[in-house]
C-alpha cells in the first residue's frame, strides 16, 4: 500500500463523499421527523392501500419502535441504494478512469507496484464506505435522541443493523471493484458492476411484492442483509453478514489478483 497514494486519492474524492453525507443526512432528517408513535396506525393502513409500493421499497415491516420505523424506512432502500452509487463513482475514479485514460503507464513508471496500486485503491474504498455506515449510525442516532423525546434506541441492536449495512456495502462495493479490474473501457468497468448491484436491487424490489417472486430471494445478495432481524438479534442473521463479509474478502482478493495478470493498455 501507497500512504501517498491513499493521501492523494481522499483529497481527490472527499467532496463526493461529503455530498452523499449531505444526502443521507437529508433523508434520514425527514424520515426520522415523520415518527409518530400515534401515527402507526395510519401508516399501516397506508401501507395495506399500497402494498406493492411499500413492499418493493421494503417498508412492509410495521413498526412498533423508533428503531423499527428507522430500519423500515432508511435501511430498506435509501442505505442501500446511495452508499452503492458511491460506490460505483469511487471504484471508477480509484481505477477505471486510470485504465481508461491510459494513466497507469504513468503509476506504473514508478516504485509502485500493480499489487500495491490495487490495495491503497481498495483502503480509500473501504474508508469511505466505513465513513458512510458510522456517519449514518451516528447522526441518526443523536438526531434521533433530539428529536424524539419520548423514545429510544437499542444502540447494540442498533449497532448491529450497521455492522450487516457496512458488510452489505462492501459486498456490491467488491462487485464495482472487480468489474474496474477486469475491464479497460469505462463502459465496462462501470457498466459490470453498476449493472449486476441494479439488478440484485430489483430482484429484490420484485420478490417483495408478491409471494409468488419470493424465489427471486436466492438470486440476489440483498436477501442476506435483514435489518429486522439483526435488531432483533437473529442468530441466522449474524450468519448472513458474516456470509457478506466473506463473500466480498473473496471477490476483492480475485479482483487484485486479475488485475496483476492481465494485459493493460499502457
């Protein structure tokens, strides 16, 4: 790893992970001013006129706490689906654009190795993704606790809903990794990636819906992030991110490797 390079690449990258801060703390404001412990109900019926939309969405779980109604309505699509662009961003400017733009020749004049190009861009990957999930849990936590007098949140349980969001991240982030190490065109280090976590999303979106899609669940790695259940403190869902965890270790470890084998157009 390049602690130079890895300086270098967060100055670079710093204000689009400020702006997908800033619109997490929007959504997570609203939705968290919109709790209402007396409006349950109404929610509920809302949701029953409505099933299909609040189902493809996740937001079919009643919620009977704070916590229930955050994850119900934060972690079921607004966490997945902006952590995953920034993802897709990041993975391109850390390596597509580098292949792309025919720089690598320019990196690879110098004592920097493809192993150690590959790792330091992989670390500022991580970072930002880990400064995502700790910036959600924290300020929703504290806006939460001001906001909301009158309840509460389990912070273990709370914590870990988080740690299952970080492993999911890194699991579509591992996916946009690899598809920059595989491909030389932008079109296809973007497009690999970005295309394979959009269809996981609406996979997952359409075996929601409808009973008769619940097979779609095996198709798409989404099914192994359960909100619900980690606030709940499901053995089976610890399982699952651990699964995630492994899963993108895997996927990360074959993206460098391919990387240093193949031809690249210097």
């Amino acid at each position: 790893m390049s602690w130079i390079l890895y300086q270098k690449e967060l100055k670079s990258n710093y204000k689009i992970l400020l702006l997908f801060l800033v619109v997490i703390t929007m959504y997570s404001s609203i939705i968290i001013a919109m709790y209402d412990p007396d409006m349950n109900s109404s929610l509920e019926i809302l949701a029953k006129s409505m099933p299909q939309i609040f189902a493809a969405f996740g937001m079919m779980n009643i919620a009977t706490t704070l916590l229930d109604f955050i994850t119900n309505y934060l972690y079921g699509f607004i966490l997945i689906v902006f952590p995953f662009l920034l993802s897709v961003i990041l993975c391109y400017r850390l390596i597509g654009k580098y292949v792309d733009h025919g720089s690598m020749a320019y990196l690879l004049a110098t004592p920097l190795s493809r192993q150690q190009f590959m790792m330091t861009q992989l670390m500022v990957l991580l970072t930002a993704l880990v400064i995502v999930v700790i910036y959600a849990f924290g300020f929703i936590s504290i806006y939460a606790w001001l906001m909301v007098k009158d309840a509460s949140i389990d912070m273990i349980s709370f914590l870990s809903v988080n740690i299952g969001l970080l492993g999911i991240h890194c699991l579509l982030g591992s996916l946009c990794y690899l598809s920059c190490a595989l491909f030389n065109e932008a079109k296809l280090s973007i497009g690999f990636g970005a295309g394979l976590g959009i269809v996981f999303i609406l996979i997952q979106m359409l075996s929601d819906v409808s009973q008769q899609f619940e097979i779609l669940n095996y198709l798409t790695p989404l099914t192994l992030f359960d909100p619900q259940s980690l606030s709940s403190g499901e053995y089976q869902a610890f399982v699952y991110v651990f699964i995630l965890f492994v899963s993108a270790l895997l996927l990360f470890g074959i993206g460098q490797f391919l990387f240093k084998k193949r031809d690249l157009p210097l």
